[in-house]
C-alpha cells in the first residue's frame, strides 16, 4: 500500500548496539547487541530480537542518534507477517474475526454495562460535540468510567473497529492493516465534523497525532487531546473539583509502552493527577524510559501461537515484583490496554496488590464509589476463560491475514452465539477452589511453555 513511511532512520544508525544493551527485556552484552543490529539491519533472519523483544520502545529512548531502531523491529515483524501471517490465537484482538475478546465478553457484561456500552456505540457525533473516545479496552470493562460525572464534559464514542486507531496493531507490526484502519479513522472523523477529540489512551493520541501523519501518510483535522492531560488542566483550573481530603494511597505508577513515545510525553500527567489526588508516588526499579511491558508486548514477537498466553503472564509477573518491592499498597495504570491483563496476571500469579486504572483513583478523589475490587476479580476471570476458551479454538485454525478492518453490522462478529464451551468454562471459574487449581496448573506449566 503507498504512502507508508517508516520512522526508521538506517543512514543515522551507527552499530554501537545501546539499543540492545540498555533493553531492560533483552539486556544484551554490548559486543553481541553490535551484531544484533547489523543482523537486522541486513535482513532480519536468525534474530534473537524478533523472538525476545516485548515491543517497550525503550531502544528509540535510548538510541543517541534517533535512528528509531524499534522501528526496524516493526519492518522486520510487518515482513515476518506479509510472509506467515499472524497466529491463530490473535483473532483474539481483532474486531472483524470470530472469536473475539469484545464479541465474548458481551456474554459477561452486566445490564448497566450493556446500557453504557450500547450507547456509545451507537451515539453518531454531532459538529459541535466535544468526543471522548472510549477506545477498545476501557470496553472490556466499562465501570472504570461508565456512570461517571466525569462524562458530562463529553459525548463518549466507542468506535470498535477503529481498532484503538490501530495501536496494538502497530505495536505488533501489522503496518499496512494499521494504514488502512487510519483511512478508516479519517472517514469517521471527517463524518462527524468534530472540533476537539479527547482519548481516552495515550496510545490512541500517539497514533492519531504522530503515527497516522508521519508513517502512514493520513492526516486529522480534528484536535486531539490527551485525556490526562485535559484532566491535569481542569484539576488545575478547578473545574474539576477534588475534595480537600486526601486519598492518601501510597501508589507504584505502571508506565506503558506507549508512554515512552516523545521523548516520554505522557509520563508526568497521570503523576500529577495522582499528587493532586493525594497519593504518594514510589517509583519502581524499572519506570518511564526503561519501565517494563505489562506482558501484551511478548505476544508481538509470538514464536509459538501456544506460549503467547504464558509469555505474556510471565513478563507480566517482573511488573508485580518490582510493584510489590516498593511497599506501595497499589499499582496504578493510566493505559486501558495494560489494565486487563494486569489484573489477570494479579489472579493467576496471587499477588495481593491493588491494581487501579488511573480514571478511578481520580474518580475515588471526586467522591465518587467504585466497584473496587470486586468487579475488576469478576472481569479477570471472565478474560481468563475468554483466553483459555480461544486458546483451545485456536489448536483447530490456522495462521490468518487480517482481511477486513470493519465489522459487518448485519452479521457481527461482535454478537456472541452458540459458546457453550465457554459458558462451561465461567461457571467452572466462578468456583473459588478452581480458581486456585487452575492458577496453580497455570503457574506450573508456565516454565515448560513460555519461549522467554
């Protein structure tokens, strides 16, 4: 497809290889990241970085001549796709494939849930709305915002198939469906005539600002806005009131991938907003620029479409530890996308940190009650019986190519049907006693399957 450009700067690349050694996943001796590099460069086969990397952009950071060498990553992963195609498990994450995660949890979702979700998908934007776009994740679990105050300031959208504007898509490699998914982006934008577009995800506001127009030739004339960073402005200003009691939560702040985008762009924001809320901030051993994935990031460079779920956990599991070693009562989040794997790594692994997304500790600060943490248990066991019941789907289907980027309304792959191996599957997690088996078979297999 024309008109992609790729950030990837070969003729500023010097070899020194600190974009391999300084990977807080890889960690690289500094004589074998040089010739990882120059293996990469030339044609990507035999690389241990293809296989290893967890897609945390800290090699752009730590790159001093802004060559971008994760972009090479993506070009040698969008190659490895145009070639194999992408692991059956990965119908998972795609809207327009069956079975996916936002066409199975529609069975999980309670009432008020539906009622939240059902209108913001079909709301149709008018010229002078203010838009919150809700993005693909926060819709796995809508009462982190779903009767919020905070959403009078909007109108919430949830667009599914704009694919959070591609963005675990992009982290993946998939560059040419992400090129279509920003035309499609641009069409709805254009539609709606909307001025001002606040998002939710700042992986979202990465890719509609940076990677859309500068790699994928597709340009918004809509402004975009950072939600945290509409939320520092208002706590600023006062319009969003907080009372004077503070929260007084000693909280490990999660920096996600996306957050290292810019030179860290989005790493002061949520802090702010959770100073003012009255937390304390503890810094983990690995944050900002070498902070380490939730787990999503390891299922990019999948080797084997069976470990991806052990892969996952497993890198999840470090995010834990050095959660837990700074003696904060709670790890928070401000990326939907790391949320619900955070909390299923929680379950599985045993930890007995809270986990918050950043959107309900603002919430907590405002006065408001949250189904903390009882609907979060609830919703994790939902995703794990999701992933355990697509894993099983996928030992019977094959490598796909994403062909189509909009669902089809009058036969969805967003409406549930005919999942009673599924059903089966919840009611057997509902159990407390299974739930500890089964974390405790997962916890047992994970070092025999995991590629990491």
């Amino acid at each position: 497809m024309t008109g992609r450009q790729s950030s990837w700067h070969e003729d500023r690349c010097t070899y020194c290889g600190l974009c391999f050694h300084l990977c807080p996943v890889l960690e690289m001796p500094l004589v074998e990241a040089q010739e990882e590099i120059r293996r990469l460069c030339r044609s990507g086969g035999g690389s241990v970085v293809l296989e290893k990397c967890n897609s945390c952009m800290s090699c752009n950071l730590f790159c001093p001549e802004g060559a971008n060498p994760y972009n090479l990553v993506l070009e040698r992963w969008n190659e490895l796709y145009l070639k194999r195609g992408a692991p059956p498990l990965y119908r998972f994450v795609c809207p327009t494939e069956e079975p996916n995660i936002w066409q199975l949890i529609n069975l999980f979702l309670s009432p008020e849930e539906r009622r939240w979700v059902d209108a913001w998908m079909d709301y149709t934007p008018g010229e002078n709305d203010t838009i919150l776009l809700i993005g693909n994740y926060t819709h796995l679990f809508p009462f982190i915002i779903g009767g919020s105050s905070l959403l009078k300031h909007f109108k919430p959208v949830d667009p599914i198939d704009q694919w959070e504007g591609g963005a675990y898509l992009y982290q993946g490699g998939y560059l040419d469906v992400v090129q279509r998914i920003a035309r499609r982006t641009r069409d709805d934008f254009t539609r709606w005539n909307v001025r001002d577009i606040v998002i939710l995800t700042d992986a979202v506001h990465y890719l509609l600002t940076e990677v859309h127009p500068r790699e994928m030739g597709v340009s918004h004339e809509a402004r975009c806005i950072s939600f945290h960073r509409w939320a520092a402005e208002k706590i600023e200003t006062g319009e969003l009131a907080l009372p004077a009691a503070p929260l007084g939560i000693s909280v490990a702040v999660h920096d996600n991938c996306y957050s290292k985008v810019l030179g860290g762009a989005y790493w002061d924001d949520p802090r702010c907003i959770l100073e003012k809320c009255g937390c304390n901030v503890v810094e983990m051993k690995h944050n900002r620029a070498d902070s380490l994935c939730c787990g999503f990031g390891a299922g990019a460079s999948w080797v084997r479409n069976m470990s991806i779920p052990f892969d996952i956990i497993r890198e999840g599991v470090k995010k834990f530890r050095e959660a837990e070693e700074t003696g904060a009562g709670a790890m928070v989040s401000y990326c939907s996308g790391c949320i619900y794997l955070l909390w299923a790594t929680r379950e599985l692994m045993g930890s007995s940190i809270d986990v918050y997304h950043s959107v309900e500790i603002l919430r907590m600060a405002m006065g408001e009650k949250i189904p903390y943490p009882q609907a979060h248990i609830e919703r994790a066991w939902d995703v794990i019986a999701i992933i355990t019941y697509q894993l099983l789907c996928s030992l019977f289907q094959r490598n796909f190519f994403i062909s189509s980027i909009t669902y089809d309304t009058e036969r969805s792959t967003f409406i549930p049907r005919g999942r009673g191996l599924l059903g089966l599957i919840r009611r057997a997690l509902g159990i407390p006693l299974v739930r500890r088996v089964y974390a405790g078979i997962f916890r047992t297999l994970m070092p025999f399957i995991t590629t990491r």
